[in-house]
C-alpha cells in the first residue's frame, strides 16, 4: 500500500513566534522528509493576544521558501482577501508557481481575526459582507490563475488585467472554510476545500453542505489542525508538555491531550495516532496538514513522517 505522506504536510504559525531562519529550517525540514505540503499561516499579527514578537510576513516568507526548498508543495492557508487584493495576489500567485516549478498552493478565505485589520488600517465588516467580498474575490482569483485575464467589475473588486508571468501548470486553488456558504462556493469553484479540524458531528454536517453542492466536480478535501505524537505514553506526554510550555500554560499533559482529542485532532502514541489518521481518511478527508505548534521540536515533526510513511 503507498505512503500517504505526499499527501500530508507540514503547517506552520509564525505569528506565534519565529523568526525567518526558523521558518526556512523548518520549511527544509518538510522538505528533506519527503511530505508533500508545508504551508504557514496568513497573519498579520500574533492571534493569541501576544505583541512584541517576531511575526515575519507571509508572501515575503514564501518567497523564501519557494528558494529554498525544492520537491514540497508550499503556500499560504489561508490569504485573507480582507486585506490581500485578489488581484495583486493572483499576480504574486503566478510568480511564485512559475518561479518554484508549479509548487504553490493558493489557499484563500474570508479573513476572521479583526486586530490585525484594525491595527494595519483595513476595515472589518461583519461577516454577511466578508462573504459578499470573498465570493467576488474568488471570482476574480480564478479568472487570472485559472484563465490568465480578467475582466470584472464589482461592489468590492474590480480586474482588467492580464495575469502575468503565465505558470506552466496548473495552480491549485484552495478555500479554507468552516460556513455553510463558503463550503458551498468551494465545492463550486475551488480545486480543493479545507476544513480546519473539528468534533466528527460539525464535520458531518459540513461534509453534506459539501457534498450537496458539488454537482458532479472532482474537488479534493484536507483537513488542517494541531496534533500530538509520541513512541509511547511517556514520550506523548513529553511533548504535550513541552506543547503547554511554548504558550506559558501549566496545564498538565492530559489535559493537554484531552483538550485536542475533543477537538477531533489527531493525537496519541503510535497505534492510537495512526486509528485517528484512518479514521479521518475514511471520513472523506483526502489530505491532512498538520499544524507544528512546536516547530523546534524536530523530533515530533521526524516521527510523523516516519509514522505516516511506514504505518498509514
């Protein structure tokens, strides 16, 4: 049976806290180990609270990477359009997909975390007008990725551009998306849909959302979210230890583990991590790219893809 590795990768959150070497060492890291996929998060700023920390800017971070790295699959989950003109970012896109040899994944959303919006000057409009705004963009996103010009006009965006340099590939288009309206534009028009991780019962139910819209398309399905691994119980605990102390919590290590098994999140020893994966591959979930909360702990992130390789 073939390895799902190639189908699994690496997410990162620099946000949190990494400074470029990090990122780029980790990105390597994804690399040399065979996954398929390494991407980072779109954030302006920390999304836990946190300021004064290093929080390197994402399209210049994948700049890098796409340098750096040479067989993963990179890109950004997701770019928010709030502050990310669909436009100027299908033309980044293209850049980088033809630059790094047809390796980026263009993952878009409608943006959720008002801080940084507020802090850099973008506005932050309720949710109903995020979605009128993220079904625009997206039509203007496929039309220059997909179709190398567009002609729009809209209440929010407008394109009469060609997108240049054309990437010799096809670039795959990601929507990242938990709404029942946004499921449903993916399963419509994305390449790929992904879902951050969540209890088996709110998948389900988004899940049909999908399913029901589909009308006949071919569109992969991933699923985003931390994770916990250990050889055994002793080395687990280690790591969720090690998980508690990155954020400043004394939680205890199973609470730590209680906490994301709740959450539908892959964690546990060897046996019980690969039970999880499957489970999650039966569920529908094509792609799974699990969230390195701790990137500098090499180890965890080298056993998932021995684990992923050998046992799955």
């Amino acid at each position: 049976m073939p390895s799902i590795l190639k189908d699994c990768g690496i997410m990162l959150e620099p946000q949190l806290g990494m400074d470029m070497k990090e990122l780029v060492d980790a990105a390597r890291l994804a690399d040399r180990l065979g996954f398929g996929y390494l991407f980072r998060s779109d954030h302006l700023l920390p999304t836990d609270g946190r300021r004064g920390i290093a929080s390197p800017e994402c399209w210049t971070s994948l700049g890098v990477v796409a340098a750096s790295t040479e067989t993963v699959k990179f890109g950004p989950m997701v770019s928010p359009i709030g502050f990310r003109n669909p436009a100027l970012l299908s033309k980044m896109a293209c850049t980088l997909h033809s630059f790094s040899g047809g390796r980026l994944q263009l993952a878009v959303g409608a943006g959720w975390y008002d801080p940084e919006y507020k802090a850099l000057g973008y506005p932050f409009p309720g949710f109903p007008e995020r979605v009128a705004q993220f079904r625009e963009a997206l039509d203007v996103v496929l039309k220059l990725v997909k179709e190398g010009r567009a002609d729009y006009d809209g209440k929010y965006f407008s394109a009469h551009t060609d997108c240049l340099p054309r990437p010799s590939g096809d670039l795959n288009v990601i929507v990242g998306a938990k709404a029942p309206t946004l499921v449903r534009a993916a399963a419509r028009q994305a390449d790929e849909w992904n879902v951050f991780v969540s209890p088996k019962e709110d998948f389900d139910k988004m899940m049909r959302a999908f399913r029901g819209a589909l009308d006949g398309r071919r569109v992969a399905v991933s699923e985003t979210g931390p994770f916990l691994l250990g050889k055994g119980q002793a080395d687990l605990e280690a790591n969720a230890r090690l998980q508690a102390r990155k954020f400043g919590s004394d939680a205890p290590p199973s609470e730590v583990i209680s906490r994301l098994k709740k959450r539908g999140a892959a964690c546990g020893d060897v046996d019980e991590f690969v039970e999880a994966v499957r489970a999650k591959l039966d569920l529908g979930v094509s792609r799974l790219y699990f969230q390195a909360l701790v990137p500098e702990n090499t180890a965890m992130i080298e056993l998932l893809a021995d684990t992923l390789k050998q046992r799955v």
